[in-house]
C-alpha cells in the first residue's frame, strides 16, 4: 500500500476543508511579505532621498528678509547650512500651486521628468498633483500674470507628506501641489511671496542656541525642527506604525489557520484509528507513520507559504508604488528585496505548523496498535461543572442536547470565539475611523473653530483691530522637562471665533481659572483637568499654570490661555497680538505672514474622506471573508464529526431544518457573545493605537462607538454567519440514512 495516495485521496475528498485553511496561511503569508517589503521599499526611498538632497534639518521665518552676510556669520558660528527659499501660493482653477524658488544646498529638487526650469516662463510640478488634475510635461499653464510651461515633474524633500500648512490633517494632491520655478518667473508674479530660512546640519544634529540668536536679532515668525515638521515626519510615523501592523495581523491569521490545521488532523486521526493500528500490526514504525501524517501538514504548509510569498512579492509592488504616491515620494527604487522577510514569511509558519502538528500525531500514536483497533472508550462519564448547572437539565430535548453539545465542544467554541472577535475588530476598526473622520471636520472645524480665516502678521500689532475682527497672539513654548513642541493661543475668552468645548460643555469661561488644552496635548503630556503644568519658552522663563480643561479639539498640540497672561509670560505689552480671527476675506498685504482659509481646510479634509471610505470597505471585506472562512470551515467540521447522530436524528424522522437547528446552530450564542464583546475591546484597540502615535502624527481620532455602528456591524457578521450555516446545510443534506448503521457496525 502507499501511503503517499491516501493523503492526495484524503485532500481531494475535503477539499473544501484543506482549501480554507490553505488560502487562511496565503492571506496570513501574503500580508505579511507585501507590506513588510512594501515599507522597507518605502524606508530606503525616504532614506535616500532625504540623504541624497540635503532634507533640511529644520527652517525658520522672519519677519523681515535677512541678508547674505547675516546667513554666512551664522552658517560659521554654528557649522551648519543655510539657503533661502522664496514661495508664492497660486490659485488655479479652486486649487493651490505653491511655487518655489530652486535651491542648490537644502532640499534640492529632484526631478523625476523631464528637465529643471531655466528660463523665465517655466515651471516644474508634483507629479501626484499633476496627474490629479491633468496636467502633462509641455502643457501651458495659466497661473496669473503669466503662462507658464511645465518642463518636468519634481519632488522636494521637505514636502514628503505634502500639505499645505502644518496644522493640515490630510494630504490632498487634487487641492494642492508643489513646484519650482526660477526667480525670475516667480518675480513676474503679481502674488505676494514669503521668504525662509532653510538649515541642514551634518547627522542632523541640531543647533544649540541658533533659534535663541535668531530671535535676539530679528523677529521669529516660525522655527520648525524636522522632528516636528509633519511633512517630513509624518512618512516616518506611518513606516512606525506600519511595522507594527507588518507582524501583529498576519499573526492572528496565522494562528487562526494553524489551530484549524490542527483540528482537522486530530480529526483525521480519530476517523483512521483502525488503519493507524492496523499499519501498526503490519510492521509500520510510529516514525514512518509521522512521516505519513505530516505529509499533510506539508502540502497545506509549502501551498500556503510559497503561494503567500509569490503573491505577497507581486502585491508589495503596487503597494509601494501608492504609498509613495500618497508620500510624494520619488520611486528611486522599484523593489526592495528583503531576504531576511521572505525567509521569516517561509519559515516561521512552516516550523510552526510542521512542529504543532508533529505533536498531535505523536499524541494519537503512542498507543499501542491493539487499543487502536477496538474502538475508542467512551468517557467517564464525570459531567463538567458546566452540565450540573439547573440550566443544562431544563427545557426540552433540543434544548437539552444543543447546550450540551455546546459546553462538550469548548476547543471549538473557543476557535469560534476568537475568530468572530478579529472580524468582528476589524469591522468596528473601519467603522470608527470613518465615523471619527466626520467627528473631526464637525467638531473641529464647525462647533469649536468658527471663524472663517485666521491672518497672521509678519510683526507685533498692537492698534485696536478693526470691525469684529477677534485678536490673538500666537506663540512656540514647551513644558519642562518635555520635548514635546507646542503652539500657545492667547485669546480674549469672550471671542465668538474660538468656541472650546469638552462634550459638548463650554470651556471657553474656564480661561480665567487656567489653561485649556487640546485633546493630542493632553494625550502626549498624559495630563487631566486640575493637573499643574509648567510652561517655559527659549531664554528659560517659566510659568506655571492649571489644566483648566481639555477640549474636543482634535489636530495640533495647542494650548489655550488668556491673551494678557500670555503677553506677561512673553514680555509683550498687554494689548499685543500676531494675528486676528475674522469671518471677512482679508486682503492679502505686505504685512501678513500667513492667511489660514477654514474653509479650503474643511474640503481638502472632506475631499479625501474617498480614500478613507474605499480603506474601510476594503477593510470591511476582509473582515467578512475572514469570519467566513472560519466559520465556514467549522461548521463543516462540525457535521463531519457529528454525520452518524445526523444520519441518526434522520432515521429518527427529523427533518434537515430541525437536525441543522440541533447541530449547526448551536454555537450561536457564541456568535452573539463574541460579537458583542469585541465592541469595548475594538475600541479601546483604536484608542491605544491612537495614542501610541499621538507624539509623532500631532492629531488623535475619537474613538466612541456610536449605535449605528454596533446595528451594521452585528447585521455583517450576522449574515456572515447565515451564510457559512448555508454553505455546511449542503453537506448536512448529503449525510445519508446509512452512515448511522455503518457506525454501529463498526
């Protein structure tokens, strides 16, 4: 007899059984290489480009331009370099161009088409911009003044995560891009342009005491670090985070096919005691035996992996090719091969897989061949602590024989259990982000922000502010003994521009008790409302002040206090202000520094609220299709097993509805249980996840679960229960008669 046959007879006999478990291990595998290699791809191309062109180390503003001389003396004193950038924003067609000057030392261009613009009348930009509003090398562009060409498609190292102003959330390519051009077009443009400073330190260390200079001699308007510039840093904290989701998900996946993987050989194995004892008598050593069984765990293991990593290879690809997209970052290498990640992919979950199920078949095989070959013992006959509750012996004998199916089947309960939970997760994890998306534009931006733009000056205004105009004075400080960067407001606490809230209460009146801060702040320093916090800014004076509040405000480290208390701390005079709130267009002037427009915020947000629907469909898919294998998968098992009490209950004149009442529908309860558990556990999921990443993204997401989500996401998994019950009642229907007789000739 060869043993090799049976195994190839066994697996096209369940087929759909060994089928499920193999695409589990594809799904688990194929995750696992695309994205590992798909942010390693993504690691070196930001790596290298950052290298390559000088990414700046930091950059600063100045009320005023600085000469060439007073940059080359501080180039010298700090052994660092220094280049200045000039930019204009240019409106076309309801979207935002901003041009800048090219640069020879700190963020050098990279043009990834065509040529870098020479003359006066030319221009290269984003590729992702470009293509998102139809734009082409040679086209003519209209942008003001002039009609520009475009002679190229370019990258900038500082404008990686490319958004227009550094409180942006969301990056938008459709709304705003980047380009170049040479300092003569851009002076032919009528626009008005802001000049900064851009530095690069060796290794980028920063420099002691430069911002300190800086404000000595000039006005500082802005000093941003790359550490806590999100166009730069934003790329690093989804590579982080990205790492982690590289191992954690496919883990569970893994897990989830490995235990099913080993139920159906246990399985196997208690249907072919008497062959098992049988080949035994014949002479067949238990290691031959092994061999023979594993051969199994073999076939679904080397399918699986090699399956999974071809195909997670070929994914890997076209995912590095969006999130550069979304990254603008230039493709400076199309694959990244890690072999380090394909050995991980093959052979960790082949090991595993190999060396748990060499130990069921070693378990069913230390029996002698004589006690194999007369049939298995029934238990003892000890009931669980579970069969002596009241419940167990009440109600009929359906009632009776589910709850005792159900409690004599813990291993699969359990695998039931876990399975609903990580779909169940999954689903709620897209549900509360999409919905977290839409708390964010309406809390922030409708019910908390309700100006319609925010001018910032170029110096200290001090003249009484005209109309309804609410003024503010906006300043950098930090806490001590945090790194943590933070952007203070001082405000009027009667201004109608800035409404805090703390669900739904006002905070706006807590001002004259303390500060108020935002929800990202609050989360980074771990601070709650009565705490003390004690603020310091560059030449090391201090202030301590109380948490009056914390409010709904989900984007920025932003602190809020009175406006006068905030002069105080600065040195300014009490009526002082660097911006003011209004709901009137302002005109643009020489003396504005930034205008912030709520509204072209409110529908680059809104407008990639597209990506994030197609994420969670996608993500909500996968959930489905991994509850459905699972669930599917057991439920097939579940007959299996139980095909001589079917055939039986037939003999006996139930019908298929009734025997699948008594048999498949039993772990329903378990359904429901598991589902309704995961509710807290997604949530706090997200919340954790939420704040782990809160100090390098700047923003945090609300992570309540609101009623119509948990009503969707019980209708999916529902559903996704009625339909693997479908898919087994068809293998219940071919249960014949006869397997009940069989049984008890055997």
């Amino acid at each position: 007899m060869t043993l090799k046959k049976s195994i190839f007879r066994t697996l096209k006999e369940n087929k759909f059984q060994y089928a499920g478990v193999i695409v589990l291990l594809v799904l688990a595998v194929m995750l696992y290489i695309s994205l590992s290699m798909a942010i390693t791809t993504l690691e070196e191309r930001n790596k290298h480009f950052a290298s390559d062109y000088k990414q700046e180390s930091f950059h600063f503003i100045t009320g005023k331009k600085l000469s060439y001389d007073q940059l080359s003396a501080w180039e010298d004193k700090f052994d660092i370099t220094l280049e200045q950038r000039t930019y204009k924003d240019l409106s076309l067609d309801e979207t935002t161009l901003r041009l800048f000057s090219k640069t020879e030392q700190v963020n050098i261009p990279y043009v990834a088409e065509g040529t870098v613009p020479e003359e006066e009348g030319e221009i290269a930009i984003s590729r992702v911009y470009a293509e998102r509003n139809g734009y082409h090398v040679g086209d003519k562009i209209d942008i003001g003044s002039l009609k520009a060409e475009v002679t190229g498609f370019v990258y900038l190292p500082d404008y990686i995560y490319m958004v227009s102003q550094l409180t942006d959330l969301l990056s938008d390519a459709e709304k705003f891009g980047i380009g170049i051009a040479s300092e003569e077009t851009l002076q032919q443009l009528k626009t008005s342009g802001q000049s900064q400073i851009l530095g690069w330190s060796k290794n980028d260390v920063l420099p002691k005491g430069l911002r300190e200079v800086v404000e000595s001699e000039t006005t500082l308007l802005q000093y941003v670090e790359a550490g806590d510039n999100p166009r730069i840093q934003f790329v690093e904290s989804e590579i982080d985070g990205a790492k982690t989701m590289t191992t954690t998900l496919p883990l569970f996946i893994l897990a989830l096919s490995i235990t099913m993987v080993l139920m159906l050989m246990k399985r196997r194995l208690d249907m072919q005691r008497k062959e098992i004892g049988t080949l035994m008598a014949l002479g067949y050593r238990k290691g031959e035996l092994l061999r023979h069984y594993l051969g199994y765990a073999w076939i679904i293991g080397l399918t699986g992996t090699i399956v999974g990593i071809l195909a997670g290879a070929g994914l890997s690809i076209p995912l590095s090719n969006i999130y550069a997209n979304y990254f603008n970052l230039p493709a400076l290498s199309m694959f990244e091969f890690e072999p380090f990640v394909l050995v991980i992919g093959l052979v960790i979950p082949l090991s595993l897989l190999i060396l748990l199920t060499a130990l069921v078949i070693n378990q069913s095989l230390k029996a002698e061949p004589l006690t194999l070959l007369r049939p298995k013992e029934m238990a003892g006959g000890k009931k669980s602590w579970l069969e002596n509750l009241p419940l167990m012996n009440r109600g009929g004998f359906i009632h009776r024989y589910r709850l005792r199916l159900l409690v004599r089947s813990k291993t699969r309960s359990l695998y039931i259990f876990l399975g609903v939970m990580f779909s169940t997760i999954l689903l709620l994890f897209g549900f509360i982000t999409f919905n977290s998306m839409d708390q964010v534009v309406e809390k922030t931006y409708e019910d908390i922000l309700t100006y319609e733009y925010g001018v910032y000056y170029k110096s200290l205004k001090t003249e009484k502010v005209a109309g309804e105009a609410s003024p503010f004075i906006m300043n950098e400080i930090k806490v001590k003994g945090e790194d943590t960067k933070i952007t203070a407001y001082g405000m009027e606490k009667d201004t109608p521009y800035i409404q805090l809230l703390s669900d739904g209460k006002p905070l706006n009146t807590k001002l004259s008790e303390g500060a108020v801060l935002s929800a990202p702040l609050a989360a980074v320093l771990g601070v709650e409302g009565g705490e003390e916090l004690t603020l310091e800014i560059g030449n090391d004076d201090t202030i301590t002040v109380k948490v009056a509040g914390v409010s709904d405000l989900y984007i920025g480290n932003t602190i809020y206090l009175p406006r006068s208390q905030l002069n105080d701390f600065l040195n300014y005079p009490q009526d002082a202000y660097t911006g003011v709130w209004q709901t009137e267009e302002p005109v643009e002037s020489d003396d504005i520094y930034r205008i912030e427009d709520k509204q072209k915020a409110m529908e680059s947000f809104e407008s990639t609220s597209g990506a994030t629907r197609a994420s969670v469909l996608g993500m909500s898919v996968f959930a489905v299709i991994i509850g459905l294998i699972v669930l599917t998968l057991l439920t097939n098992l579940i007959v299996e097993e139980n095909s001589p009490s079917i055939s039986l209950f037939k003999v006996m004149g139930y019908y298929d509805s009734e025997v699948s009442k008594l048999v498949l529908n039993v772990y329903t309860p378990i359904v429901f249980l598991s589902y309704f558990v995961s509710i807290p556990i997604a949530g706090l999921s997200l919340e954790q996840t939420m704040n782990s990443v809160v100090e390098e993204t700047g923003f945090i997401l609300p992570t309540d679960v609101s009623w119509w989500m948990v009503l969707l996401g019980f209708v999916v998994i529902m559903l996704t229960y009625w339909l693997s019950l479908t898919l087994s009642k068809r293998k219940l229907k071919q249960v014949s008669l006869q397997d009940a007789l069989k049984k008890q000739q055997d």
